[in-house]
C-alpha cells in the first residue's frame, strides 16, 4: 500500500479533489481522519468516492466510541458500495482527549477495537449479532449485502499492536521515526505467531509527514498534528525520544481546552523530529526509506504539508525517490 491521510479540516469538495489528485499521482489507497471538530469523513469519503476510480477509500482511523460500532460498520459497508468495493476501515481507539470533549471515557480500548472488528465483520458476512461486551448490540443486522472489506487497526502500544498482529488485515503503526517503527513491527510480528485469520497482515506505517520545497515551512507546518500525537503518546515512547511527559500532558491539556494555539506552540523540536517526518523532499524521500526497511507498506498521514495540492505531488516524488 502507498497510502495518503486527508483531513476533513478543509470542505469536503476541496477533499475529493485532493482524493483524485493523489489518485493521478499513484497513491492507492486515502484515508481520511475522524475528529469531531473537523467535517465529516464519512461525507468526505463519499465525494472522494465519486471523484475517483480505483483507489481504497476508509476513515483512518475511525473509532468505536463516538459512533455505535454496529453503526459505524453500516457507515463502511455503504462507502464500500458506493465506491465498488473500495472500501476500507481503518479502526482504533481514537483520541482520548478530544473523546473528553464529548463526555466519553475511553474505557477498556483494546477490548472495544477487537469487538469492533469482530462485530463489522459479522455484519458485513449477513449474519445477526447479538453482542454484550464493551457495547452491547441485540439482534443486529444489515439489510443490504456488504463485500468483503479489509480492516486495518491503527496501534501505537504493545497490546494494542499484538492484537493487531493476530486477528487484523493490516496495521496501522502510529508512527513516523524508525525506532518506533522498527519496535512496532516487532510487536506485530508477536501477535502473527499466535493469527487466528487467514493471511499476512499488512503492516504500514502510518506517519505524519509534511513536505514543501522550503524545509522550515514544512516544520512550521508539523505543529498542530504534532501536538496531538505528542499528548496522546504512551510514557514508554516519550521516554524513548527523550520527551518530557509533563509537557505533553500540558499539551493535551490545551487540547481538551480548545485552546490550539497554546498547545502548538508547545511542541519541542525533539517532539517534531520523534512525531514527524517534516523536511524538503531530500529529507522526506531519506526518512521514508529508513522506514520502508522495517514495514510492508507506508501511509502519509496529516498535515502533508503548508501547501497540501503541491505536497502530494512531492510526496510521490519522494516515494519514488525512497523505492517505497
């Protein structure tokens, strides 16, 4: 897979329009991002459906909280055929800051993501679920034949990863330096010893990257996204980078505030260079092929860049350039 992640922070026309210049690009596969305070993916992921042809479409990553799972499994069976079976979900636990903006605990995530799937997977198969676990579904249903839809679990910590590994179609490793990628994968590889499905999954990277000609505003760029992953990043991979916990906790504090600004503003130089990919298309095209070694495939995710029509085009570049 090479992969590109859109944010519905932009209309949603303007989202389609990305989705097809990626698709002439040669990126196969758009995901688009799920945050309440954005646009709706799902609607996004419609327009970008009929705005192209063959690439995968799914939220990436949807999460099992702020939507019913039996709900959120309808969502992805009707973009998969509105789009010709080109659907794919990507699922995970989502944010548990902005989670908080809405009243919801983010209890129990590796248990409510592997019932998730499990669930979508019944329903998509025409079978009637009843289900009392995490959530609770009686007598649930679909009254419309769905294909077979991939699910790719998006995991940053090792249980989460090892689940991934054995029961997914894929993983999306919430990760863009080597070291926590090469860690990842070897979680992943622990749970494919125990799979219980059929088939490899497909183990992709799914890191932030922002590209332009000019590497400082590429940087500058990095900020907002950086600071979500920063504050919702586990203690053993702050320790890793040498990042102070209670700076990212401060981070995610103004997060769940509503105040951006003092949250981007935040990030550390050792935050953007530990969370991001973010450089001229030199530096790019270097850091994507250190983690091409240790993963099957690699999706660009949010912000791709200050100018987000000129960054796809640079990122196929840089694909290219790094044999991804």
């Amino acid at each position: 897979m090479r992969g590109v992640e859109l944010t519905p922070e932009i209309p949603v026309g303007e989202v389609a329009d990305l989705a097809s210049r990626a698709e002439g690009a040669g990126f196969d596969t758009v995901f688009a991002s799920c945050h309440y305070n954005n646009r709706d993916p799902v609607v996004a992921l419609d327009r970008a459906a009929a705005a192209t042809e063959e690439v995968r479409l799914g939220p990436g990553v949807a999460n099992p909280y702020d939507t019913h799972p039996v709900k959120l499994a309808s969502q992805v069976a009707t973009l998969d055929e509105v789009s010709d079976g080109r659907a794919v979900l990507g699922l995970g636990a989502g944010d548990a800051s902005t989670l908080r903006n809405l009243g919801v605990e983010r209890d129990r995530p590796l248990r409510r993501v592997l019932e998730a799937m499990k669930v979508a997977q019944d329903l998509w198969a025409g079978e009637r679920v009843d289900h009392d676990g995490t959530f609770v579904a009686r007598d649930a249903g679909l009254n419309y034949e769905v294909g077979e839809v991939p699910v790719y679990v998006g995991a940053q910590g090792p249980h989460m990863l090892r689940m991934a590994g054995k029961h997914a179609d894929g993983v999306l490793v919430n990760a863009s330096h080597e070291r926590d990628v090469s860690w990842a994968a070897d979680r992943v590889a622990e749970g494919e010893d125990d799979r219980v499905v059929s088939g490899d999954p497909d183990v992709a990277a799914f890191a932030s990257v922002s590209i332009a000609e000019d590497a400082d505003a590429a940087v500058e760029a990095a900020r907002p996204p950086v600071a979500f992953i920063a504050s919702g990043a586990a203690p053993p991979v702050l320790e890793r980078h040498g990042i102070d916990a209670e700076r990212a906790s401060d981070i995610g504090d103004a997060i769940e505030a509503g105040e951006f600004s003092k949250a981007f503003g935040q990030v550390t130089e050792r935050m953007l260079e530990a969370f991001c990919i973010a450089g001229d298309p030199g530096d790019v095209a270097e850091r994507l092929a250190a983690l091409d070694e240790h993963v099957d495939s690699v999706v660009a995710a949010s912000p791709l860049g200050p100018d987000r029509e000129e960054a796809v085009g640079l990122l196929a570049d840089a694909f290219d350039a790094a044999g991804v």
